[in-house]
C-alpha cells in the first residue's frame, strides 16, 4: 500500500461585481463580438474596492472545508497559488490560516502563474507522500484586475478575479491507476520566453505593481503544444489513453486553446469541463474554480478519473491526473 493524497472537498468564490463585455466595450476600443471570436469571455467578475485576494481565498477555503466536513484545526499545511498577494510579505497564506483558525502546521504562497494551482496541488500531495501531512488546504486565489493596463484591449477583456479551494487527505492505494486520489503531477517551465507573457514591474525592479504584457499569438502557439505535451506525459505515466478519461478540466484562459488542446490530443469537448465564457481567465483560481463547479452541479463524481492542466507565464506549465 502507499500512500495518496485524496481531494475531499471543493470551494470557490466569486465577487459581486459582474461586468460583461458591452460595459467593457464602454472603456476600450473593443466589441463583444471582438472578445467572444478571440476568447470565448462573455463576462468576467472584478473584486470590489477593499476586496483582496485573501478575502477571496478566505472564502473559497471556508467552503471547501464546509464540505470535507472538517473545521481549520484540523487543517496542517496550506499552500496559496497566487500572482497578486495582499502584501509583499508576509505571505497571504497565512492570513487565510489566521482566519480559519488554524494553530499548527504552516502556509505559505507560490507563484506560478496560471499554472500555480498546478504547482501547488503537486506540492502537497508530495507533502503527503512522504507522511509530514495528513491533510492540507490548496488555494488558487487571484484579483487579477488589480494588474492591468485598463487601456491595453488586447489583456484587459481576458482577465477576471475569483479563488477556488480543495482540501486534501492522506489516503492509502495500492500504487494503481484505480485507486482513489492524485496519481501523478508533472511540471515544466521554460524561461526563456520570459517576455511572451509577463507583468512589467516588480518590487525590485521598479517598485511598483506592473501591468500584465502579453503577445497573445505567440502565447497561443505554446500553450497548443505545452499542454497536449504535458496532459500525453500524464497518460503515459499512468499506462493510460485518452478515452480512458472522465473529465478535463482545463486552465480558463482561452476559449480557442481549449478547443486546440483537445483537437490534439482527440478528447471530445463534452468532456471537457468549461467556464472561461462566465468566469474569463482567473489566473491560478481558474481550475479549482472549473473543478468546484462540475463537482457540484453533478457532472463529476466520486470514483471518475479527472485531468487538470495549466499553462501560464515563465512559461510554466503542468498537468495532473487525479480520480475523484
């Protein structure tokens, strides 16, 4: 028997404020017509003025502990996938510990981007496999509208703000690709593309915020090929085919690279689990936004064999095979 980190809980949270494209269209020189054929995006939710990103994780991660059924104590490592922390330091990990009362253990943050809840998911599982945890709360929490050049048509309509939880537990499984849990993470970055996609400050650069700088074409052309990399990895890596695959649950980035991604690899797009039109791209929250979703309407169930995978700036990008 060995040891797997099996997702026990699912939350998220969105801000109030919902803003489509025609409001957007009022503020730059844009259409709604112009943002659905290049993305997908009909809307996308902005955080209030005062909200940040650790309300938005403080939330998600109340929800999904209301779902496992456990209170914050019992939690013993956070992680918090995040590009727009409330603060330089300290990490805003920790103000999602002080709010669910957590004692023990400890949190911090990581960032990868809109591969960061990636990241951080196979971070606590290896935290679990090697018996330092039992249990652990990973967080993808983003005010992404706080980093963009309101006057730049080509970012400013893709992005929205929202954070999505799931609380992990250890379990045992016999090393198979049956058992219940993660089976497997694979991660990659590149930085030499560094300037594809990036955000142009920085504390010890500038010392201001930034805003997000992208060349959306380029960006489109590896995300394509990264992820039908890093998602053919997986299956390989677990002696398994596409068909053999319940559910997808993409990065929300981008109507068209979903599409691409799955032309690709030969996955039908009714299994693939969508939210970019409602939700835009919300950075590191996009997938446990995407994943609580599905699990709570019905679509994804307890024993279905799910893949989630991401690809945002550095490059990075990574994937994960997880049943349900």
């Amino acid at each position: 028997m060995i040891a797997r980190s099996q997702i026990i809980g699912c939350g998220s949270y969105l801000p109030a404020r919902l803003v489509t494209n025609a409001e957007l269209a009022d503020k730059v020189d844009t259409t709604d017509e112009w943002i659905v054929e290049r993305s997908g995006i009909r809307q996308r939710h902005l955080a209030a003025d005062g909200e940040v990103t650790s309300d938005l994780a403080i939330a998600a991660a109340t929800r999904a502990l209301q779902a496992a059924g456990l209170s914050g104590s019992a939690v013993d490592l956070i992680i918090l996938a995040t590009t727009t922390p409330d603060h330089t330091f300290p990490a805003t990990a920790t103000k999602v510990q002080r709010a669910i009362g957590m004692k023990h253990g400890f949190a911090f943050d990581i960032q990868a981007v809109c591969s960061g809840f990636v990241y951080a998911l196979s971070i606590a599982d290896n935290f679990i496999k090697s018996g330092q945890v039992q249990t652990a709360l990973v967080i993808g929490a983003e005010t992404f509208s706080r980093i963009l050049d309101w006057t730049d048509r080509t970012t400013s309509v893709l992005f929205g703000d929202g954070a999505g939880a799931v609380v992990l537990r250890a379990g045992r499984g016999k090393g198979a690709s049956q058992d219940r849990g993660i089976l497997s993470t694979h991660l990659h970055s590149d930085g030499t593309h560094h300037d594809l996609l990036y955000v142009d400050g920085g504390p010890s650069s500038t010392q201001t915020v930034g805003h997000v700088r992208m060349e959306g074409r380029e960006v489109f052309r590896h995300a394509v090929i990264n992820l039908a990399s890093v998602v053919g990895e997986a299956l390989t890596a677990n002696n398994l085919k596409a068909e053999d695959i319940d559910w997808v649950v993409p990065h929300q980035a981008n109507r068209r690279i979903i599409e691409g991604t799955a032309r690709k690899l030969g996955f039908p797009m009714d299994r693939m689990v969508m939210t970019v039109e409602r939700h835009a791209n919300t950075s590191a929250a996009s997938i446990p936004l995407a994943l609580t979703e599905a699990v709570g309407d019905g679509r994804i169930k307890q024993g279905q064999l799910v893949l989630l995978e991401a690809m945002g700036g550095g490059f990075t990008w990574g994937s994960a095979l997880v049943r349900m």
